[in-house]
C-alpha cells in the first residue's frame, strides 16, 4: 500500500479538507499520515514525537470528524500542561472547525474566573481543551461531566506527568467511559507515561517519529562562546543584526526575564516579557500582541516554549541555557515552524560549556560554533564574519 502524503487521500469530510485548504496546508507530516488513520480506525495510541511536527492537526482532524453535533454532551476531551498550550490547541481546533459552526469548543485553565468558564460549559460543547488542575475543579464542582467521551487525548503527556500530575490526570481518565479511545502525544517515553498507557490504554498501538531531515523543523543552531559580564552585549549584537524581526529570548528566572526585558525596553528595543508570575490576562495579551507583530522581541521563560505558536518567528535566543535538556528542543522549536527556516542561538559562558556539551549529546545535535574577534565582531572558526551589526 502506498504511503498517504496528502489530505484528499484521507476519507476526510469536505468541511474539514475546506479547513485544511483554508490553513494553507497541502501534505501530512509523518505524525498525522500515521496518526490520523488509526485514531479514525479508534485505535487507543502512543505517538512520540518531536515538537513542531504538527501534532494538534494530527490529533485533531479525527477529533472533529467524530463529533455527533447531535449530541450536546462533552465527547471530546483534551488535556494538556498548561494554559499557554490550552489556548494554542482550542485555537487550532477551531480554526480546523471553521466550517462547521454546530462545533462548540470550551476551553478550561487556571488563572481565568471560574464563573467565565462556566459560562462556556453553559453553552453545551462537545469538545473540550483543559489543564488537569482546572477540569479536575469543575469536575468537583459539578459543571463539566466526562461520563460520555469518547476520545481523550493527553497531550505533551511526558511534561504533564513530570509536573507532579499523575493522580489528577488518572482521576480524569477514570471519569471517562471505560472503553473511550485514549490517546497520548508524548515528546519522549518516560515511567510515568508507560504506568498510564500500561493501567488505562487497550492494545495501544505506538507510532514513533523520530527527529528526521523531513520532520524536524529547519532551524540552523549556533552556539556562541561567551562571558557572564558581555552576554546583555552581545545579545544586543544580535538583536542589532537587522536580519531578523521577530525574536525570542528565553532566561530561566522570572527575576533575570524582568529584568533583562527592563533593560531593553530602556534602551529603546520593542520589547515585552512573559512568565508564571504575570496575570493570566495580561499574558494572553503579550501572546497576541506577539502573534499580531505589536512588538518585535519576547523575553520569556519556559512558560511559554510549549505554549505559544507564531510561525514566523525568525530566531531564538538562549541568553540561559536551560535546566532540562528537553527544554532546548521545545525553546529552539518555536522558530522553523511551518516549514520555514529558522535559526537559534546559545550564549555560553566557559561555566555553560559542559551543560551545552551534555544537551547537544542527549539530542545528538551539531551546532555551528561562532565566537566574537578582538574587534568585537562575531566570527566562524574560520574568523569570517556572521550576522554583521548594522
């Protein structure tokens, strides 16, 4: 049987191949040619995958083609981390449901009033899209009733679980019928993920993706050798390149992402910041303000490296390197998107260059070294000059 590489090669409903249309997508990414298929077959699934392969369409298109919009119970659910990836994955689900208005999506997390969403349950959507902690309330509270979904799925489930959610997110599976599809995304195989495929999951079957020329964004890394006392400079180099226009930088304190995104909101940069700390409404606020273009530079930590999805986003910038190596991964993901190019740089001090050696090996990446000449001008190995200041 010949591979799928197309979405009219699917038994897909012309609402949802007008959508894809829509979106401006043409061929699968291997995670949805494998996914798609078996969730449409209600296989219960692992798919391990990288980030940025287009999961949510995966997941999704076979949500949406389920849907009785007869039915005005909750019979799709989708659990996720956090509440900046919550709101990516309602918005992709409705923009996937674009010519379907009977579609109701509810989206449910913490740091919004409780009586909003329960506003949005009022309204009766089959669909829903939540954190563990949020679902885990109105189930409490009596305003959401999982007794008649069908298909849940766990999204980023390795980050969920490693979040300390295990027992909330297996009281939510266990509020759904026994014989529902269960279906987990998940970026890498840990305990926690196989305890729950293992306790809740039937026959499931597993589709890996590995990290391929073909699926993994195109990002050119780079890492620059530097000093705790020249980094604030030597971002500045970069953000000065006049090459790129819209740029994230992650820090790993809420402390450092304040104070760095001060300082360049002084020195006349487009700036805005984003972490735990800052109101949930403002941070929707800075999200769409970024998505929109209001500002060129997002100083952030990694809150937002799962969360936010903007496809053109020209560079990332790690003025810290990151604590979990998969973080690396998930923070240069958010440039290259949508098949497009992207370019990522780690600022790393001597005191660093152990930890980058140690990332790069565990995700088996070759990134170009660059380092600044005694002009202060930042040049390849071969002392050729890369991204001149303007």
């Amino acid at each position: 049987m010949s591979e799928i590489t197309d979405f009219k090669q699917m038994n897909l409903s012309g609402e949802i191949l007008k959508a894809v249309a829509r979106l401006g997508y043409s061929s699968l990414t291997p995670v949805q040619s494998q996914t798609i298929p078996q969730m449409m077959a209600g296989r219960d699934l692992i798919a391990i995958a990288p980030t940025g392969t287009g999961k949510t369409c995966a997941f999704g298109i076979p949500m949406l083609e389920y849907v009785n919009l007869k039915d005005m119970r909750v019979q799709e659910a989708v659990i996720c981390p956090t509440r900046e990836l919550a709101l990516q994955i309602a918005q992709d689900l409705t923009d996937l449901a674009h010519f379907i208005p009977q579609i109701r999506i509810a989206v449910l997390y913490g740091g919004q009033p409780i009586a909003k969403q329960i506003n949005q349950l009022k309204r009766r959507p089959q669909i829903v899209v939540a954190t563990p902690g949020r679902i885990i309330d109105h189930m409490q509270r009596g305003t959401v009733d999982l007794s008649h979904v069908h298909t849940m799925v766990l999204d980023e489930a390795d980050e969920m679980l490693k979040m300390g959610f295990l027992k909330d997110v297996a009281k939510i599976i266990e509020a759904a019928p026994p014989d529902k599809q269960l279906v987990m995304f998940s970026a890498t195989m840990n305990q926690d993920v196989m305890t729950i495929a293992w306790k809740f999951q039937q026959d499931p079957m597993e589709i890996m993706i590995p990290a391929t020329v073909d699926n993994r964004p195109d990002i050119t890394q780079y890492v620059i050798a530097s000093a705790r006392e020249r980094k604030h400079d030597e971002l500045l180099y970069l953000l000065d390149a006049d090459t790129f226009s819209r740029v994230m930088v992650f820090c790993n304190t809420k402390f450092m992402t304040d104070r760095l995104a001060g300082r360049l909101q002084k020195e006349g940069y487009s700036c805005e910041c984003l972490h735990g700390d800052i109101r949930q409404s403002v941070r929707n606020q800075v999200m769409q303000d970024f998505k929109r273009g209001r500002f060129s530079i997002l100083v952030s930590t990694d809150v937002a490296a799962r969360g936010i999805d903007v496809d053109d986003v020209d560079a990332v910038i790690n003025y810290d390197l990151p604590n979990e190596n998969e973080y690396y991964l998930h923070r240069i993901g958010r440039t290259g998107r949508a098949r497009k190019r992207g370019v990522s740089f780690s600022l790393v001090t001597f005191q660093e260059s152990l930890r980058m050696d140690e990332i790069l090996k565990y995700l088996s990446m070759k990134p170009i070294k660059l380092h600044f000449n005694e002009m202060d001008i930042l040049v390849n190995d071969d002392n050729e000059p890369v991204f001149a200041r303007v």
